[in-house]
C-alpha cells in the first residue's frame, strides 16, 4: 500500500522515529513540555509502531 509513491510502511517508519526522537529529548528534558504532552504522543507511539509492525508482517 502507497501513498503518494511512498510505502505505508516507510512512512510510518519515518513518523515512529520521529515521534521516539521527541519522546527521548522530552524525557531528558532537552525540550520542555508538560508531561500531558509526553503521554499522550508516547500512547500515539504506541499505535503508531503496532499498526507499522502490522502492515509490514502482512506486507512480507
């Protein structure tokens, strides 16, 4: 499945990394946000990955 050319799978790829670069410079308080924030975008991460891992098992 694509969008625009680009694989799902890559793009979610890319999306989960940024969110795990968010989620690390938020916890060793690079970047300053309320811990809501952090929550909520560590759960976005969560379903994010799971729906990557999906697609890229059914994709094989």
């Amino acid at each position: 499945m694509t969008i625009a050319g680009i694989s799902l799978v890559l793009f979610l790829g890319i999306v989960n990394l940024i969110l795990i670069l968010f989620q690390v410079s938020t916890g060793k308080k690079w970047v300053k946000v309320h811990f809501a924030w952090h929550r909520r975008l560590g759960v976005l991460l969560f379903l994010t990955a799971l729906v990557h891992a999906v697609l890229a098992y059914l994709s094989r």
